[in-house]
C-alpha cells in the first residue's frame, strides 16, 4: 500500500521564516510607509512616476528588511570586517578616481557606479559593535580610542567629498556605538559643553563672523554658507535663504489640521523646493497640519523606542550594541530632517526615513529595519 504525503501549504511553510518578526516595529514602520505614500503622491504629482517608483523603492527595501532578518547576529558579526575595511577602500578610490557631479565627488564605477559612503552608513556600526564585542569584559582607555579612530578615517574622508549629510549620519551612527559600549560621561561631557558653547557664541556673534570675506576654518564655503543662511535667512530670501524661508512659511501656513490632502498651496505652485526629497516635511506639515505632525512624530518615536527595547533585550554586547545604533541612525534622520526643514538646524541632504524620495537611502534603511529584526527575532539566552 502506497503512503502518500500531503504536502503542507505554502503559508504553513513560510511561517518558521516569519515566525519571531517584531509585531509593533513592524507596525511603526507600516504607518510610515503609509503616510510616505500618502504625500508622496499629492507631492510629487506633477513629477511624473515618484509615486509609483517610491512605492517600488519600498519593496525593495522590504525585500531587503526580510532577507537580513534570515541572518543572526552571529552571521551579521562576520560581515563587519569586510564590509568596513571593503567600504574604506572604495572611499579612497573615490578620493582617487571618484565621479564628480554638482561640484562634489561622492561616486565610483566598479562596473556600476555607487556611492560607498551609503555603504558606510551600516558598515561603520558593525565595525565598532565587532570591535567592542572582542574586548567584552576588559575595555579600556585605549579601546574607545581605537574606535574612534575606526570612526574618524571614514567620517575624514566623506567630509573631504564633501558630503556633510552622510559624514553626519555615519558619525552620529558609530557614537552611538562607543557611547552604549559605555564611554565614560567624563569624557561625553568636555565635548557636549564646547559644543553648546560654540553655539552661544555663533547666535551671539554670527553677524560679525557672516561677513563677505570671513573665513571659518574646518568648513567649505558652502557649509559656511549654510550655517550663516540659518542665522538669518532673511538676508538672501530669493537666493540661498529661499528653501528655510519656504519650508517655514509651509509648515506654518499648515495651521492645527492642515489644508487637506492635494489642497498644499505652497507644494502645488512650487514654492517648496525638493518638495519630494528633503523638503517633503514642509509639504506633509502644509496638507495635514499641527495634527498630522504630532502623529508622524509619535510613530517615529514608538519606532525608535521600540528599537531602543529590542536593544536592551539583545542576547550579546555586540547585538545590543548593533541595534542601539540602528536605532538611532532612524533618531538622526528624523531629527535632522525635521530640524534643518524647521529652520533650527543648517539645510543638509538628509531625507526624512521612509517619507522623502531615493532607493539608496530607503535600501540603506531597510537592512537597518532587517538587522533589529534580525536581533528581535534571536532569545536572550547568553548574558554578556
């Protein structure tokens, strides 16, 4: 008598590769992606295919988010060597044959052309998490030195691009890192006070230091530029002061409920420069209002606290370590998109996550999605 065996259906069979993805993560970055959709296609309708190339974008970051999440911290703890030292090599191979576009040299051709500093971006935090990992138990003096050295070459050589964006995110990202691998307050202090006293001193003094002519050393012209713009934006309105001004005048123009959605006076006649980039805060504050922000900022915060739980309940140094920065790579992106579209902070190529246009950065935060997924979905069964 023959058995036959029936075979199990393909939902059944696919559950153990979906079995232990983190629910609310996972619904944080729903309603993301559901509000990213909702204006991009009021934003971007005069674009041609931004909304349907950005809802593609999105699968692919899914895509991405799914296949990293397969992989344990162990196995993504074998890729941090590769990955830093082959991204540091590319670097210098754009400092050596980079392509340059709009006066900055950020690109590469190694059969396609990329950009290698996004490469950094997940690169640098694995790095350091592997780096702090191997010294668990005995850090010292000269270990947070090292890795902030592992930190300042590549973060030199993005900056040297320049691209004061990226440089921006890669750092704050391998801070996170030596900050949760318990860099003493003694020395995050020093460094915190000179920070806010420098920007005493340029509210106090920026006129005089904004003048034609004057130089500030460590920065380009352009950085300066921007820096002086955000002072006062008025100065230069129809120039380089025009995209804080316009953003500003959107977002305050959005009023308690905003004026609804496709109903953006600013973003439709085109006053919002990159309304579907960096800019797109101003177009979603200008449609849904006071409200609308405070529901955009409250599912970034569930995202990130979330993340932040997922990190405290990792079951390795290096896996807490990993997804405390990825965590906080969604904490800078916001916060500085948010900020430079508000006129607090100067206007830097940030996009808001999973809300403004562009597949790098929406790949690049779709293997941070999968690398907490990955770390959530592993037990807590070593104590470090």
């Amino acid at each position: 008598m023959a058995i036959v065996y029936e075979r199990a259906p393909l939902w059944h069979r696919a559950m153990p590769l979906l079995r232990g993805f983190d629910g609310p993560l996972a619904l944080a970055v729903a309603l993301l992606a559901a509000m990213g959709l909702l204006v991009m296609y009021s934003s971007g309708y005069d674009h041609g295919t931004r909304f349907i190339t950005h809802a593609r974008n999105m699968a692919i970051a899914a895509t991405v988010m799914f296949l990293v999440a397969q992989l344990p911290p162990q196995r993504l703890m074998a890729l941090a060597l590769p990955l830093y030292f082959g991204g540091l090599v590319l670097l210098i191979g754009v400092e050596l044959f980079g392509i340059t576009r709009k006066g900055a040299t950020r690109w590469i051709n190694v059969g396609i052309v990329i950009q290698p500093s996004e490469i950094m971006k997940i690169a640098m935090p694995l790095m350091l998490a592997w780096w702090f990992q191997k010294r668990e138990g005995q850090l010292r003096p000269l270990d947070f030195a090292v890795g902030g050295l592992l930190l300042a070459v590549p973060v030199a050589l993005i900056i040297k691009q320049p691209d004061l964006g990226t440089a921006l995110l890669v750092l704050a990202a391998g801070l996170s890192v030596i900050f949760f691998a318990g860099l003493s307050w003694k020395l995050v202090i020093p460094p915190v006070v000179v920070a806010v006293a420098g920007i005493a001193l340029l509210v106090f003094f920026g006129d005089s230091w904004c003048q034609p002519g004057t130089d500030w050393p460590l920065l380009h012209g352009y950085q300066q530029q921007r820096v002086c713009t955000l002072l006062d934006p008025s100065k230069d309105p129809l120039g380089k002061g025009f995209h804080i001004l316009q953003g500003m005048i959107a977002i305050g123009s959005g009023g308690l409920v905003g004026k609804g959605f496709m109903q953006g006076t600013q973003t439709h006649l085109e006053f919002i420069p990159e309304r579907t980039t960096d800019f797109i805060f101003a177009a979603f504050s200008e449609e849904f209002g006071l409200l609308g922000n405070l529901f955009l900022l409250s599912a970034f915060l569930f995202l990130i606290a979330r993340g932040l739980v997922i990190a405290a309940g990792a079951p390795t140094l290096f896996a807490r370590l990993l997804a405390g920065s990825m965590t906080l790579i969604f904490f800078t992106y916001s916060f500085v998109n948010m900020g430079m579209v508000s006129g607090i902070l100067p206007v830097v190529g940030v996009p808001l996550p999973f809300i403004s246009y562009g597949g790098t950065a929406m790949v690049t935060l779709g293997m941070a999605l999968g690398i907490l997924m990955s770390v959530s979905k592993s037990k807590r069964l070593v104590q470090s």
